[in-house]
C-alpha cells in the first residue's frame, strides 16, 4: 500500500499542476474547483507518511488511507478525462479559427489580434454538459477530501511537507515529453509476462500482412506502458524487427521536432530541415528500409497520428509488409481512427506480486529519471 500511494501522490499533483500551466481548467470553465482540489489535495498528503507508519497496527488509520487511495485513484480518472476533453476542444477551437483566418487577414494588423476577437466564438465551442458533469465529479472530490482531511485531525497526525516532494523536472514525467528512450524496468510477474507473450504473439503474426495498429488500452497506473517496454526488448520482437522507435507525445507538441526525431530514431539524419513535407518523404524513406516496429506511448489523442505520423508510417509499411504501429492510450477507440487493421488489448488490474512490483518499480523510475535526466 505504501509503494502504491508513493507513486499516485506525486503523479495526481503532477496532473493538476500540469492542467493549471496548460490551461486546462480554463478551457472546461472548472477553473476555481480545479485550485481547490489542488489545496484540498496539499492538505492531506502532508499527513501520508505518519498515517502509513501507524496503519499496521491502527485498524481506523488503515481505513483512512484506504479512502484516501480511493480518491486519489478517481482524481486520476477525472482529471485523465479533463485532458482529453481540453484536448478535443483544443482542436476545435484551432479549426474554427482557421475559418475566420481568411475573413482577419484583410484587416492587416488586426490578424494579430485574433485570440481576442474570436473569444466569444471559441467560448462557445465549450461543452457545457461535460464541464458541468466534470465540475460535478471535481466537487465531489472536493468534499471527500475535506471529509478526509477532517478525520485526520482525530489522528493527530504529524504533518510532514517534505515527505512526497513535487517533481519539477519534465524530465521526470515522460508522459510531458516527446522523446525516443524509456527508462527500463525489472519488473516481473505472471501476469505481466503473460500478456508480453501473447501481445508478442499478436505483433509477429502475418508477417507479410500490410500495416497493423495493437492498441494496448487502460487507465493510468495499470501498466500500459511497462508493458510497452517489455515487449519492445523480447527476443523474438528483435528478430521479427530490424528497426525500433519510441516516441512519447506531448499535448502540445512540434510537427516538426516529431518528424525529426522520427527520422533520428529510424536511423535517418534529417540535415536541419525545416520543410515538413521533405522531412515526411525522408521518414518515408527512412522507414523503408526495414520492417520497423513503432511504438507511440501515452497517446491522447489521433492529431499527432493524423497530422504528421500517418502518411509516412503508411507509406513505408506498404514497402516493408508486416511492420506494426504499437500504441499505448486510455482512450478505448484510438486504434480503429488510425487504421482500419487494428488489434486492442485491454489492461486489467494489477494484483498481488504483479501490483506490488509495479508500484515499487514506478516509484524508482520517478526518482531514477529525475537523477540522470533521462529524456
């Protein structure tokens, strides 16, 4: 249980951190419930390490931080899906002001100005049955947490602020950043092991079939991405694949800096070009060399795919039959908007020595990552 609440605690305050530099809250209008989950979760993570000391032998401390894991577990379901809904109104947004671009350029410098000018438009492209939903679920959690912060006081806990310290580094959430490299792990287990065979299985299989996408599907925490790295480094995946890439995408990331480091990681030198569609022909080619294997981490959405990876991806699976797109994501139908041949597999929950060597595991690779800046 300890492993388990040193891993989510920094990660839920990592997400809502995050959704306040991104403006997240903003955008689905629960800014003001959005600060104070943020203060209501500082409150009462101050008293994690004296709770989890004393829950051993205190049946009603251990039922405190059983609640306490609970919210925190939904937190990270509610804020998950904040951001995937930030993201699709994100994009949203973009095309409506890519109609009224035409109208603004006639005006010269007011083109300039055309965030202000096209607010009450975009504001109203705000879901206000998912902002009132979510705002509905964040108020809940709000109470749960006040309520849990206010049994703490029957505890006399000792408040401890330096006990789970934020991480200030990107580099430490990989889930931030784009980047080809992943921090390995040793995680073992059945199950684990199990679902690397048969996901395995799945990725050689009709080798000379053209392109397929294997979505492996889940909430946070259950995983996905461990998952991911094992299978990457199984012996049977090196044989079956010359070349192997990993990327993980950011909400906001470069269309250019993802071609390029596509291309880098494909073994390509992209020569400092800053022409997209020569840097998709030089992926293209690139690519086409080998049967390739591509792994697409943390994905939130279909724009990185539908924008910049699809076209080269299938262009050069069309001359390399057999190579596969491997896709981790919390959204259930990502796999079938990439590609009409898709295979999803959905990740369950952890138990027993599986649970406890992922926990333990996520814990390190915060503090190891944060250590050697691995990006």
């Amino acid at each position: 249980m300890a492993a388990i609440l040193e891993a989510l605690a920094p990660y839920v305050k990592k997400m809502i951190t995050d959704m306040a530099e991104e403006e997240v809250q903003t955008l689905l209008g629960v800014h003001n419930e959005m600060e104070k989950l943020g203060r209501n979760f500082d409150y009462v993570k101050a008293f994690l390490a004296d709770a989890e000391r004393r829950r051993i032998k205190d049946k009603l401390v251990q039922e405190w931080v059983m609640m306490l894991k609970g919210v925190m577990y939904d937190a990270t379901d509610v804020l998950e899906q904040s951001q995937i809904e930030a993201e699709e109104q994100r994009e949203s947004m973009e095309k409506m002001s890519g109609c009224f671009q035409p109208f603004l350029s006639m005006y010269g410098t007011l083109e300039k100005k055309m965030p202000d000018c096209l607010q009450p438009f975009l504001l109203c492209l705000r879901n206000p049955i998912f902002a009132h939903n979510i705002g509905g679920k964040i108020r809940e959690l709000n109470q749960r947490l006040e309520n849990i912060h206010k049994d703490a006081a029957k505890f006399n806990f000792t408040a401890n602020l330096q006990s789970y310290p934020e991480q200030s580094s990107e580099a430490e959430y990989s889930s931030q950043k784009m980047t080809s490299e992943f921090i390995p792990t040793a995680i073992v287990g059945e199950k684990i092991e199990r679902d690397t065979k048969y996901l395995v299985k799945e990725l050689v299989t009709d080798e000379n079939q053209g392109m397929k996408v294997v979505s492996i599907v889940g909430a946070d925490g259950m995983g996905k991405t461990t998952l991911a790295q094992k299978i990457l480094k199984d012996t049977t995946i090196d044989e079956h694949f010359k070349t192997k890439i990993w990327l993980s995408i950011t909400h906001k990331f470069s269309e250019l800096e993802l071609l390029r480091t596509a291309i880098k990681h494909a073994g390509g030198q992209h020569g400092g070009e800053e022409n997209n569609t020569l840097l998709t022909q030089t992926l293209i080619n690139t690519l086409s060399a080998s049967k390739f294997l591509l792994v697409l981490d943390d994905m939130w959405s279909v724009r990185a795919w539908e924008s910049v990876l699809g076209v080269p991806v299938t262009n050069a699976s069309d001359r390399q039959p057999g190579s596969r797109v491997l896709v981790t994501t919390t959204i259930e139908n990502l796999a079938p908007q990439m590609h009409n041949s898709f295979y999803q597999y959905h990740v369950s929950p952890l138990f027993g020595d599986d649970a406890w060597w992922f926990a333990q595991e996520s814990v390190k690779t915060v503090t190891l990552s944060g250590l050697s800046s691995i990006h």
